[in-house]
C-alpha cells in the first residue's frame, strides 16, 4: 500500500507525474496549482511538452528524473507491479496515485465509492442522476472521467460518487464509509499477475480505513464467495422489480440490480426521500452511457446493440441475458488477455433462442473453441459459430443471418486494442458498418 499523502502535503515537494492521459493531466494540473514544478515523464509520450514543461519518455532518462523525486504520482494504468515501480519505491520514493491523494483530505462522509468489474458506470452515473433529482448536486468523477480533484472541475457538489477501477484501488489508503461493488469477474490479468491479485485489488477499498458498509450484489457467485473480504458490514442487494427503476431506461437485469445497489447507496449517505414516487421523478431524464448496452438503431427489423465497453465474459453474458426470448447475433472477440471465455460459452450453449456468434481477432478462435466445446457438451443445436477477420465482416455476416425481431449484439468480451484504439473507436466502426447495410 502506498504511503499516507494528500495533495496539501506536496506544495513544495519535489514531484515526478509519471504518465499523462485524463488522469495524468490533472494531476499536472493540480501540481501547477499547488506551486509545485513537476517533472512530467511518460511511457511512450505524445508530445513535446505540457503546460510548458518537457515531457520525458520512461525510457529515455524519464525513470532516473523520477527516481531523484520526494514524490512520483503516477497515472493508474502504470502498474503497481511493474518492477520500474518497485525500483522507485525501494530507493525510497514514494509512489502514489491522485485519487488516493485526493481522499486523504476528502470529507468522506459525503463520498460514495463504487467499483466492480461491471456496472461500476451505471451504477455511478445512477447515484449522480438520482441525488442531482432529489436537489442534491453530486460530482460523478474517479474512473468514469471526470477527476475531483482536477481545478479546471467544479468542487460546489454536495456529494461525491467515484468509480474506482482496480488499477486506482490499488492507490487508495483510505475509504470512505460507504462503498459499494457491483460485481466480480476476472479481469485484467496482464495488469494484476493473477485472478487472486485482481480479486484481492479490485476488494481492497472495501477493507481500507474508513471503510464500513459494503453494499454488494447479492447474485454475484463470486462476490459471495469473496464475503470475507467485503469488511466489516455487508448489505446484499438482489433484483427485484421497483417500479421506479423503469424510468432510468435500461435494458437488462443486471441494470435493475445496479440502480437498486445505486439507491442503497443513497440510503446508506442518509439522503432522505427515497420512496417510490420520490425516485420516479428522480430517475427521468437519464441518459444512458454509451457503448453500454444500447441501442443505437434498427434496419430492417433487426436492432443493432453497442455493448463496445464489454471488456469480459461477465458483461457479454449479461448482455445476452437481457435478450432473452430473442434471437441474438453476438459479436464477441478483441485482443487476448488470457481471460477464461468457459463461463460465456456455457451460457450460449444453454440459450434456447437462435444464437449465431461471429468472432474477431485475436481471440476469437479461441472463444469459438470454448463454445463448440459447451455446444457438444449440452447437445444445443440452436448455436452457430464463425470466426471473421475484422467487424465489418462480423456485421455483415450477422445482418444476412438476422431476421426482423432479432438482434445484433456488439459485446466482445475483450479490450479493443489490436484492431482498435479504444471501445469508442470500435462503436464508431459498429455504427458505420449499421450504417451501410441501412443505406444498401
């Protein structure tokens, strides 16, 4: 765990920002603030300078400028485990992240934090939506985007929802009272070493000081066998149909179980006024978030479903399961993170409803491997399987199978990068490829 610090401790310090991105550029931001002249240094940088100060490449001399820091405050997708990370720490500089700064000196009786492998977003965004319906104004920032503690942000919020990934939990040396996990699944193996580690990560701020309700998702197999590790207070939260959770407009079960995790949360930071009709009217007007699980337009009878955020198994099975009773032409496939894919093709090979799979490089062999596998298994014949070479193709292929009432779904269980350079850059590519089968 990384030392004790807030951002008041470093005015005067000498201080390295290692990586930039979102994060990384408000934590400059917030140095300049403070009076502090960084040194910037960056794995692969993208620029010369940043606010007038050079930029150097890790490689390139940039870890001996940081190892000469009091204090390197590094970006979150920088791995703790990096060994350039433990040569730092060993010479005595302390490795820290902005958000862990940040929450050292938050009053955090007025902060909620949520992670999960899934629905971290949503359930974040609901929590913002609902207290801003209910006339308390709330800051939605941490992973989602938008960072606390950046100045160019406004700080006049009356509360604070984060979402914090595992990479930004492993940062963090505190919590605050409330905390919330929407679910557990392997992820990012290649950033933690293990599922043990990653497990042991993502749960941390549960058991952080400060820490002392965990509201958690009671149908989550894995979170119930993680119990131990959720602190000292756990409430489980299961579905049910609450009539307010209609008006948010989103699709799937496990959508209904993150607005109710959303509305504990709201219970649990003693904001009064949450009976049903109260949250009706707070739940109007939600905008969904993109690439999670939305419909982004119909040809010919067929939706077409962007769930580009999909990253794993877990998010493309719930994303099947909001279909049911449909026939589903999954998309599934990106760059291999040596997740295990077993748990989805069960669940493909267990759907009654038409299912035709087309899968993308560079695992998707792989994928296809493990659903032929569980289709033998069960004996399903209602599952048809085919690896393509990039979405265009996927698409295209998906569309001449689909009939009027079935669906496209978009949900690779995998990171985009390899063909893409972000989610975003694959749902553009979804959305053109919809495009031009509308207009042929």
């Amino acid at each position: 765990m990384p030392p004790k610090i807030c951002w008041s401790d470093l005015a005067g310090a000498a201080v390295g920002v290692w990586g930039l991105g979102v994060e990384g550029g408000a934590n400059l931001r917030k140095l300049l603030a403070l009076g502090a002249a960084p040194v910037i240094v960056d794995d692969h940088p993208a620029a010369a300078s940043a606010e007038g100060i050079p930029i150097r490449s890790t490689a390139g001399g940039g870890w001996e400028a940081l190892s000469r820091c009091e204090v390197v405050v590094k970006t979150p997708g920088i791995s703790r485990y990096r060994p350039d990370v433990s040569a730092l720490e060993d010479q005595g500089v302390a490795v820290v992240g902005g958000l862990g700064l940040w929450l050292e000196e938050a009053d955090r009786e007025r902060v909620v934090c949520i992670t999960g492998t899934k629905g971290k977003s949503t359930t974040t965004s609901i929590v913002g939506h609902l207290l801003a319906g209910l006339g308390h104004p709330c800051l939605v920032g941490g992973n989602i985007g938008r960072v606390p503690y950046d100045p160019e942000v406004d700080q006049g919020s009356e509360f604070t929802a984060v979402e914090v990934s595992s990479f930004q939990a492993t940062d963090l040396t505190c919590a605050p009272p409330v905390v919330a996990v929407t679910s557990l699944h392997p992820d990012h193996l290649d950033w933690h070493g293990s599922v043990e580690r990653y497990y042991a990560d993502k749960l941390s701020l549960c058991t952080r000081p400060g820490a002392s309700l965990t509201i958690a998702n009671g149908t989550s197999p894995e979170l119930r066998r993680e119990a131990a590790q959720l602190g000292p207070q756990v409430e489980w939260v299961n579905d049910a149909p609450d009539r307010w959770v209609g008006a948010l407009g989103l699709l799937g079960s496990h959508n209904r179980i993150n607005a109710r995790i959303a509305r504990a949360c709201l219970a649990a930071l003693g904001v009064p006024g949450l009976d049903d009709d109260a949250l009706l009217r707070a739940a109007r007007g939600f905008v969904p978030l993109d690439s999670r699980l939305r419909e982004i337009g119909t040809v010919g009878g067929v939706s077409f479903v962007d769930d580009s955020l999909s990253t794993n198994a877990l998010a493309s099975m719930a994303a099947l399961d909001a279909f049911q009773g449909r026939p589903v032409a999954l998309v599934v496939g990106g760059a291999d993170r040596g997740i295990d894919y077993a748990p989805l093709a069960e669940r493909i090979a267990a759907r009654p409803d038409p299912t035709y799979v087309v899968t993308l490089p560079a695992n998707g062999p792989r994928i296809r491997v493990a659903i032929e596998e569980a289709v033998e298994r069960v004996g399903s014949d209602a599952t048809e399987i085919h690896d393509t070479g990039d979405l265009d193709t996927a698409v295209a292929k998906a569309y001449a199978w689909a009939t009027p009432g079935a669906v496209i779904l978009l949900s690779p269980g995998a990171a985009s990068f390899g063909q893409f350079r972000n989610y975003k850059e694959r749902a553009e590519a979804f959305r053109r490829a919809m495009e031009r089968l509308a207009a042929s």
